[in-house]
C-alpha cells in the first residue's frame, strides 16, 4: 500500500509541474519550452521576459496557493466530519468575503485593500460559524452546516442590497468579476501574503494529520489515546477556515476544488490523512493552474470567470462519482 501511496504522490507531483508548464506558455502571449528556459535562467530581457517574471509568474504561483490551501482545508473538513460533500465554503467565508467587498467597493475602497479585507471578513465568518456551532462537546456538526448556510444567506441578501442601491454599474462589474473568481492583477505582494497563511495552515494540518486518524477510529478510542475531541475539533475548524480566507481573498469564490480534490485524493491513497494532504494539495494546485490556463487560452484576449469555468468542470465530475458511488448520497 505505501508503494502505492508513493506512486500516486510522485504522480501528482509530475501532473502538477505539467500544468505549471501549460499554464506557463497559454495565454494571450504564448511562450515556448526554450523561450521559458531562457527567461526563467536570466539569458532574457526585452519586454516579454518582464511581462512574463512581473505578470504570468506570480499568477502561476497564486494558482497553486489557491488550489492547494482549497484542497487542504475540503480535506481537513471531509475528513473530521467524515464526510465527502463537505466543502470549505460551508464556513461561510466565501459570503462574508464577497458581502465585505461589496460593502467595500460601494464606499468606494481602493482595489489594493481587496485582498486584506476580504482575508479579514472571510475568517471573522468562518469564526463566527465555529461559535454559533459550539456545544457542550466540542462542535456540533449539525449546528456548524446550519451556522454557516444561515451566515451565507444573510451576507448574500447584503450583497444583493448593495447591488441594488449601487449608483454605477463599476459596483457591479466588480462584484460580478469577484463572484465569478479570477487571478486577474493578483501580483508578487498577493502571492507572498497567500503563501505565509498557507505555510501555516499546512504546519498545522500536516501536525493535525494523527489527531484525524485517531478521530476516525471514534471519539472514544482517540479519548483513550490521549486525544480531546473538542479540542480537535476547535483545531481542525480553525486552521481550515484560515486556508479558506487566505484563498477566497485572493482568487474570489472559486468552488468545487475542495469539495472534488480530497475525493479523489482518498480514492487513490486511501483515508491516512498523512497521505491525503499532500496529494489533494498537488492535485488542487493542478487544477487551479489547468482552470486557468484554460480561461486564459480559450478566447484570448477575453479572459472567462475562473469560478464558472470550474463548475462546469467540477459538477459533472461530481454528478459522476456520485453516481459511481451512490453511497455517498445516503
């Protein structure tokens, strides 16, 4: 079974580099393998070289960082919850995101502060739900679904309020490109911002992964072995709520990566969750950075909603295994 393990991570990792690849040379400018070798080794240095290192390179990079903090955090929740259609937006900070830059954009907040702000109102929801969802025994699972679908509603129906009282249409072209998800001017300083919330909540989740096995086996056998179930809880919540904020402040509501990636993840290497981590990492970052490159590629210079793009990806694959495994619906 580690051989196996072991195989499906050494694949992923290559699935991973080929996408970096493609997403590398699509695009309104197209580069070729020895254009992007000679770039990348600084034997280049007219224009296109600039627009590559200033523009597609930090793009690429934010793609993995979403794709892998969205990953981690469906795993981290599918497998406390123990639960496949779980998925990270169920916090509620993808609504709280998207009401607090609705707000934003109509007090007229400079696009620089986008990313900041929606970081802060994506994790002050997702703190929010956690503590609607306390119980006596840590989190109730049932309260946690119902806090956070309840918050979405409520920061929906503000949204809605926003847009309809917007004086100009800008208001909503922004929330419209928001809504829909995009990497589109997420430069050096966003991608450095994501990749230290992702730092950490990789720490923690990779020292979380024992804990997650050890809940598997039942409340009262991870109590024997040393492990409070509350605490675990509170814990596993957190550090995904927080790799949830750091993505949907950077890329806007892009769905379905973390609900679909840890499913697949399990199928291939099992339910260890010292596995499951890092190959859903791999495998989210992938697909973040093939969505991407197609809505780049597919009608330049028109650029598609990375989010839409990922649902029409995303819900017949779901529809599929759901079919393919009936079980899950039960």
């Amino acid at each position: 079974m580690k051989n196996r393990q072991s195989a499906v991570c050494a694949l992923a990792l290559i699935g991973c580099f080929l996408a970096l690849l493609l997403g590398a040379s699509t695009g309104a400018l197209h580069f070729s393998p020895h254009e992007l070798w000679l770039i990348l080794t600084g034997q280049r240095h007219d224009a296109l070289a600039r627009a590559f290192l200033e523009l597609r390179l930090p793009r690429l990079c934010n793609a993995m960082l979403v794709g892998a903090a969205l990953a981690l955090a469906g795993a981290l929740l599918q497998g406390l919850l123990r639960n496949p259609l779980v998925d990270p937006y169920l916090t509620g900070s993808s609504a709280g995101t998207t009401c607090a830059l609705a707000l934003a954009v109509a007090f007229g907040l400079d696009f620089a502060w986008w990313p900041l702000v929606g970081f802060f109102a994506a994790l002050g929801t997702a703190l929010v739900t956690l503590f609607l969802a306390r119980s006596g025994q840590g989190i109730s699972v049932t309260r946690f679904l119902l806090a956070g679908v309840s918050l979405s509603a409520f920061c929906a129906a503000v949204v809605t309020l926003v847009l309809t009282v917007a004086p100009s249409n800008s208001v909503q072209l922004s929330l419209a490109a928001w809504v829909g998800g995009s990497l589109a001017g997420r430069g050096w300083p966003e991608c450095i911002f994501a990749a230290r919330v992702l730092s950490v909540g990789a720490v923690f989740a990779f020292l979380l992964a024992p804990t997650l096995n050890a809940l598997r086996l039942g409340e009262s056998r991870a109590q024997a072995l040393g492990i409070h179930p509350g605490m675990a809880q509170w814990a596993v919540l957190a550090t995904a709520s927080c790799l949830t904020a750091g993505a949907v402040s950077l890329a806007g509501m892009v769905g379905f990566v973390g609900l679909i990636v840890p499913h697949l993840a399990r199928r291939w290497v099992g339910s260890d969750a010292r596995w499951v981590f890092p190959v859903s990492m791999l495998l989210g970052a992938a697909l973040v950075l093939l969505a991407d490159a197609l809505v780049r590629g597919l009608l330049p210079p028109l650029e598609l909603p990375l989010g839409v793009l990922l649902a029409f990806l995303g819900v017949p694959l779901f529809l599929f295994l759901a079919y393919r495994e009936r079980s899950l619906l039960t």
